[in-house]
C-alpha cells in the first residue's frame, strides 16, 4: 500500500472551486470516506493534512499556482503592495 501523502497526491480533484465552502467541505468529505475505503485510517489522513483536510486541498491549490501563503508568486522579489498604499 502506498503511503498516505502519495495516495493524496494522485486522488485529490484540484478542480474544486475553492470560493464556495460548501464545495471544499464536500470534496473533504469525499477524500476521507475514499482514503478509509483504500485502508488508511482517519489518523493517517488528518495527519497527512495537518489536521485540517479543508485547508490542505487550499493550501494544495495555492502551491499548484505557484503562490505562497501571503499571495506572492513564486519568483517574485518584491513585495506586495496594498491598495491604496501611497508610496510618496
């Protein structure tokens, strides 16, 4: 049996539409019933998700985009700017 990260990998929909709650939870819900009918406990899954299969499949998105966690592309040097903010 494959380890639980690369089961993960190969069996999350990255496809989910991340602005609708509903959609996320549902995917999340999803991938633990198929992760247990593929024989990984429930331990193995919030382990493997840091506790919070929501967040990874966003977290997962934001990595495939290339963006990190304050939304900057990866290669980019400089900073974000807020709107608004006046560099004068």
């Amino acid at each position: 049996m494959k380890n639980i990260s690369d089961w993960l990998d190969e069996n999350v929909n990255d496809d989910v539409n991340l602005d609708d709650d509903a959609a996320v939870e549902q995917q999340s819900d999803l991938i633990r019933a198929e992760a247990e009918a593929a024989g990984y406990s429930a331990a193995d899954l919030n382990n493997a998700c840091g506790g919070d299969i929501a967040g990874y499949l966003r977290n997962r998105r934001m990595g495939a985009a290339g963006e990190d966690a304050n939304g900057k592309i990866a290669g980019d040097v400089s900073p974000i700017i807020p709107p608004g903010f006046n560099q004068q």
